[in-house]
C-alpha cells in the first residue's frame, strides 16, 4: 500500500538508513561461524551447517574450531592468526569432511568485528588453485597499456568498464560516480547488446542510502551471487559474550538489506557484483557489475577484480587530478595577477577590476560585485545595486562561513527568481562583517535523464503491522528539466576565491595600518606646525610693536624738522605694520581653527550673528549697512568660530561693496540631517571660475591697494566649515553680488563622532 510520506509523521531517517550492518542473516552460499579467541570456541554459527557439514547448528555451538577440523588444519589458522594483517592468510584452504572420507573444500576467509570477535566465512572453493601474482600483473599491465594510450577521461572510463566485464563475464558493467549532490550518474557502460542502456542517466541519492554507502567503503567489494536465493540465519541473532547483535561490516557473506534485493529484482538483476572506487578516503564511485541470471565469481576473481579496480582508478584519479591541475594553475597564475594589481594600486577594488586577469576571470563568473564601505563596484553581468542591497542583507544574516556558494541561489533566496538571468549561481565570500565579494553565473536551463521518476524513488509499504521502504518498479527513461540553476562552481574555483579573500583582508588591513600611521604622522606634523606659527606670530608682534611705537614717538617728537617725504615715509612705515599685525592676527586665528579644540555645544546663532555685528559695528555704520536676518535656529557647534565665521563674511560683504549701500541678509532652512546657512550681499560679485580659489589661503582675487587684507578670511571660513562636517561654497555673478552658503550637521558632536568612526569602519567594514 502506497502512503502519502508527508501525512505519516513518521520518523522516516529510520526506514530510509536501517543498521543494515547487523542484520543478523548471510548468504546461503556459504557459511559462517563466529569464534571466540584463543580457543576458538563457536559461539554463534549460520542456521544451514546441517546442508553442508552434516552436522546441525545447534550441534556445532560452544565447540571448538578443532572439533570441525583436522589439527593440521587447525595449527595452520593459529599460525595464521598470529600474523598482523589477517590478509595475509586470506584466502585459506580449508577441507572439511562432510560424510565418511568425503570431504568438501572452501575457501576460507577470516576477518574481526568491532567486538572483537573472530569470524569465518567459508565459500566453495571453485578452483583449487590461487590466481598466481604473474596473472594479476598482465592483467592489470594489459589495462593500463590501453589507458596510457587514451587522453580523453571519458575514453579512460569506458575502458576501465571494458577491462572489468572482459574479465568477470558479467552481463552489464557500469562505472557509477557521486555527484555533490550525492545523486549519482552512469558515466561509462559496457553491456550485451539486447540489454537496455543506462549510460548517462541519473539515480537519486535514496537508491544507495548513506548506510549502504558507508559498508561500501569499509569494504571494497560486494558480491550477491543470487540475488533470488533465501538468506539464512544466525544462531543465536543476539552474541551470547557480549550480548549484541552481529556487526558484520567485513563480512562477504552478509545478506543483502530486503529493500536492496527487491531494487535489483525490479531491475531484473540475477547477481552483482560491486567495486568500491574511493578517492582522498571518500567514495567516488562505484563498479557496478550485473547479470541477468545467478553468477558466482570466486574470491580470487574478486580480489583480481578489486586489484584492477584500484589500479586503474588510481590511473584515473590521477588523469582527472591532472585535468584539474592546468585548470587550478591558471587560477593560481590570476589570483598571484590579483594580488599585484590590489598592491600597487592605492584602492584594492581598482587592482581587481581595472586590469586584465581580473576578479571574473579567478572563478569564471559572468558578473561579479565588491561591496565595500556601502558601495558596490560591479563588473559584468549582474544584479541592480537595490538588488545587491537585499542580497547581502540575506548574507549577513544567513552565512556564517568563510566562503558560500550555490549553483542555485532562487531555491535558497526567492527574491532572486527576478535576476536569475544573470545570478542564479552565486559565489560569495565575506571580507568583514558587512562587506562582501561576490560572483554570479547566470540561468542555464538543463534536462537531466532520470533512471525513473526521482520524486517516487522509493514507496512506502505496510504489510504484517509493520511499515518498510520498497524500491521503485520502475527505470524507464524520466526526463526533468531544470531550470532556476546556473553551472556548478567546480572546487578549484571555490578555493581560489578562499585564497583571494585571505589576500584581501591582508591588504585591506596593511592599507588602513598605513593609513593610521600617515594620519598619526600628519597630526604630529600639523601640531609642530600650529605651535610654529603661533610663536612666530606671538614673538613678532612684540618686535612690530616696538616698531610701531617708535616710528610714532619719532615722528611726534621730530615731526618740525621732517620735510613731507620724511611724513610720508613713516605714514608708509606705519600701514607696512599695521598690515602685519593684520597677518599675523589672521594666522593666529586661523592656526587655531583646530576640530580637537571645538567646544561643541547647543549654540543659538542669532547669538553667534549678535556678536559678529558686535565687532563690525564701525564698519556697518561707516557703510550704512543694512543687514536682516531669517529666524536663525540653535545648533550643535562652537559659539566662538561661529561668530567669527559671520564676522568675516559679512566683513567680505561689506568690503567688496558695489556703489550701492551693501545689503546683507542672513538665510537658514533645514535640510534633512543637517543645516543650511546663506550670507547675501549685492556687492561687486565675484567671477564663477573663480569660486573655489578664493577658500585657498592667501590667494586674492584683487590688488592690496584695491582692497586691503591678509587673503585668509574665507580660508578660515572654510577650516571653521570643515571642522564642525559641513560645507561651503559660493554662488555668484560679476557685477550681481554673491551668496556664500555653508551647512552645519543636525546633531553637531554626536554626527562629527559617528561620521570619525564611519571613516574608520568604512575601511575595516567593522561598523
């Protein structure tokens, strides 16, 4: 009875991976005892010793080994058990008497459990001679001649299906590989003619469950001769020593698993035999070899066959290693490109991006993007940026590991369903906590053949109260086509991207090192600076000072016997220092424009503008000045640089007045996050090409004789503008006045804070 899987809530793990390992029935074409050492006590023997020994199974427990066999026979095995490796007398030859002086002969195999006990398998013996070393030569050195003359890996693998079916005779043999998945696919086949191929088609994982895969890789070899015959017992199931049931993970004779039997009837199998192919201690693949009917292949042909197997797959691990190498040393070659370009150019992103090899060629990705800082560099095909935004929110939320990829990123993240055509491969590697490397594939649509319909892979049966999996009765051809899914990234490229991130964090990290101690660097340059022209600016003014007093005193004390050249040159004497002080006023303003040094606090700016026109109180009454204002808000800054910012822009106002009487006026409206500020004046105006010259210090626009001035005011506007993270510029026209504006952020302290830490965790992503 089929039964919907869903609507069971049962715990199908336990159906789908059964302890198949101590299943407690073999083979009946053989027999086994379990054997208790030093003694060799029988203590747990196959239910058919009656059919071949004459003698019942309950008759042969608890007695010795000696007691079924000849002392010669006996000292042999105790010889032999003493050797490191049981292997070593692997097969043994053992005669045992069946009636009177007949006697039947078996090949003996001994191998220990995990319990530790001793066990012996007996097959009949078909030959009565061991496949001597020579024949195992010529038959692996015959193979591997042909294989030494093919280059191409598919060629390789036909050839080694050949090798194996020319020397067992089996009907059909396959060569059977693991995908990543755990699906597997029939990649080489030889067959007789009048059977149905196989080749190329795919199985699902479930048809060998992980337990059946697990005993494939203990043992290398696994033969059912009958895959009809009845298996038999094991008295007792339960060990009476240590009171477990049998492990029979070695065993040759252990019954198939009913689930497995049922699989190769409805495949029309009458005997397999199958060759585990294990690569880096994994399992790769498997030698599939079926016959229609029953086929019994003696332990030396086993061997042989698992002998050929290993050599030859050697050959092909080492082929398809050697395929992989020239692809991983052009890599290699693009990554070591990557890393020199990321070095010598002051940005990172510019060495993966700008040069060729670049970041598409390290995986063979169609589209990639660096998210970096809040910003995305994209290169190729890829997703929108909005796209990008979410896709990375999904990362940091979902990843945890090093590196991510996926040959199907819509079944993981639907929103990616919308730009399948360019992402539905992605491979991802993180560089900090929120930025990210990314490469995309694009869509490739596929058909898969099935060997069935996957989706009923297995039924769910319950017969007697009891519910077991049965296999599919069917392997005809199912064709799926699979879309939402781009080409695998191969495991190469997965590790190059590895590689390049180390790369990258190492970069990223001498970068932001450096740039810690050119920063550190500068602060102490600009501190020695600042101290330099403070004391040169404080010890000159006493100097000019003197001057100036003196140049005064001479010229009240003598001034009856100075002709008029003599006036004039101390008037000219007098201007030269009041100039300098100017200068040396203005420097000393401007070196002290430091942000450290801001005293940020709640200042309302109609204070601020007060003060200003406080100071300006002469030259706006010599002028006429009309100044007006809009109501003016209250901000986070340092109440002294902001009056002294509207002191010298109105101040420049008023200076650079047209013939009209100067009008001023103050603007400010709020923006989203931060302040903006304008200062108007209808005065001569200014050139727009020179708009951003006049914030550099000391440069002029005008003649000192035109208009009189140290040439640092707007640039300690500027510095003031800067310290507390806002901006300004000015708007202007010759002849139509000008409009200085400048902003101040919402939040002052708080916003300058964030944006410092911003600064910094925009290069280590640490934010």
């Amino acid at each position: 009875m089929v039964m919907d899987l869903e609507l069971q809530g049962m715990n199908l793990t336990s159906l789908k991976e059964p302890s198949i390992h101590i299943i407690s029935q073999i083979q009946p074409h053989g027999v086994l005892l379990v054997l208790e050492e030093p003694g060799l006590k029988i203590l747990q023997v196959s239910s058919n010793t009656y059919d071949v020994f004459g003698i019942s199974p309950e008759d042969m427990l608890q007695k010795k080994l000696e007691d079924l066999l000849d002392p010669f026979q006996i000292e042999r095995i105790e010889a032999g058990l003493l050797q490191e490796s049981l292997d070593f007398i692997n097969p043994t030859k053992i005669w045992a008497r069946v009636k009177g002086d007949e006697y039947v002969v078996f090949d003996g195999v001994f191998h220990r459990n995990s319990d530790g006990f001793l066990i012996l398998e007996l097959e009949p013996a078909i030959s009565q001679e061991n496949i001597p070393f020579l024949s195992f030569y010529h038959l692996a050195r015959a193979s591997i001649n042909k294989l030494e003359e093919t280059a191409n890996l598919r060629d390789f693998c036909q050839i080694l299906v050949e090798e194996v079916r020319k020397v067992t005779g089996f009907d059909r043999v396959m060569l059977y590989k693991f995908d990543d998945d755990e699906h597997g696919s029939v990649i080489a086949e030889e067959k007789v003619e009048s059977m149905e191929s196989y080749l190329g088609l795919h199985y699902p994982e479930s048809d060998i469950p992980r337990p059946a895969r697990k005993l494939f890789a203990s043992n290398w070899i696994r033969i059912i001769p009958d895959s009809h015959a009845q298996p038999v017992e094991i008295l007792p199931a339960i060990n009476p020593v240590s009171k477990h049931r049998l492990d029979l993970t070695n065993s040759i004779l252990r019954s198939p698993y009913q689930c497995h039997m049922e699989y190769l009837h409805n495949m029309g199998v009458g005997a397999s035999l199958t060759i585990s192919l294990i690569k880096e201690g994994k399992l790769w693949g498997l030698i599939a070899c079926h016959h229609q009917t029953p086929k019994y292949v003696s332990y030396e042909m086993r061997k042989a066959c698992e002998f050929l197997g290993r050599v030859i797959f050697s050959e092909l691990a080492d082929r398809e290693e050697t395929e992989d190498y020239d692809y991983r040393m052009r890599l290699t070659y693009i990554q070591s490109a990557l890393v020199e370009y990321m070095s010598q150019e002051e940005n990172f992103i510019d060495g993966l991006v700008k040069h060729q090899p670049n970041l598409l060629d390290l995986t063979g990705a169609q589209g990639a993007a660096i998210c970096f800082g809040g910003n995305y560099t994209l290169i190729g095909n890829t997703p929108k940026e909005e796209d990008l935004n979410f896709l990375v929110q999904w990362l940091k939320t979902n990843v945890d590991e090093e590196v991510f990829y996926t040959d199907s990123l819509p079944r993981l993240y639907p929103d990616a369903q919308h730009f399948k055509n360019v992402a539905s491969g992605l491979l991802a590697i993180p560089i900090s906590k929120r930025n990210y490397v990314l490469w995309f594939r694009p869509e490739v649509i596929q058909t898969v053949n099935w060997g069935g319909d996957p989706n009923q892979a297995f039924e769910l049966n319950q017969s007697d109260g009891n519910m077991r999996l049965c296999p599919r009765k069917s392997f005809e051809l199912w064709k799926q086509t699979v879309s939402l899914t781009s080409l695998p990234w191969r495991s190469v490229e997965i590790k190059a991207a590895v590689e390049l991130r180390k790369a990258i964090v190492n970069i990223v990290l001498r970068q932001a090192d450096e740039l810690a101690q050119l920063a550190h660097d500068l602060e102490l340059s600009n501190a020695e600076l600042k101290k330099f022209a403070y004391v040169a600016s404080h010890d000159l003014q006493e100097p000019l000072n003197q001057v100036a007093n003196y140049v005064q005193l001479l010229e009240m004390r003598y001034t009856e016997e100075l002709d008029e050249d003599a006036k004039e040159f101390i008037n000219y004497a007098v201007e030269g220092v009041s100039l300098m002080q100017t200068l040396i006023d203005d420097v000393l303003a401007y070196s002290k424009v430091d942000v450290q040094a801001i005293e940020f606090e709640l200042t309302g700016v109609d204070k601020a503008l007060e003060r200003a026109l406080g100071n300006l109180r002469k030259r706006i009454s010599e002028t006429g000045a009309v100044i007006t204002h809009d109501e003016l808000p209250t901000v986070m800054a340092d109440g002294t640089q902001l009056m002294q910012l509207f002191q010298n822009l109105i101040g420049n106002a008023i200076k650079f007045r047209s013939d009209k009487t100067p009008e001023i006026h103050i603007g400010a409206s709020r923006l989203e996050d931060e302040w903006l500020f304008s200062v108007r004046d209808n005065g001569i105006g200014i050139d727009p090409r020179f708009s951003d010259r006049i914030f550099v210090i000391f440069q002029r626009l005008h003649t000192r004789d035109e208009y009189p001035g140290s040439g640092m005011g707007l640039a300690i506007c500027k510095k003031i503008i800067e310290c507390h993270r806002g901006r300004i510029w000015v708007e202007s026209q010759l002849g139509e006045g000008a409009t200085f504006y400048f902003t101040i952020p919402v939040g002052g302290r708080e916003r300058e804070r964030r944006n410092g830490r911003k600064a910094q965790n925009n290069l280590l992503g640490r934010r």
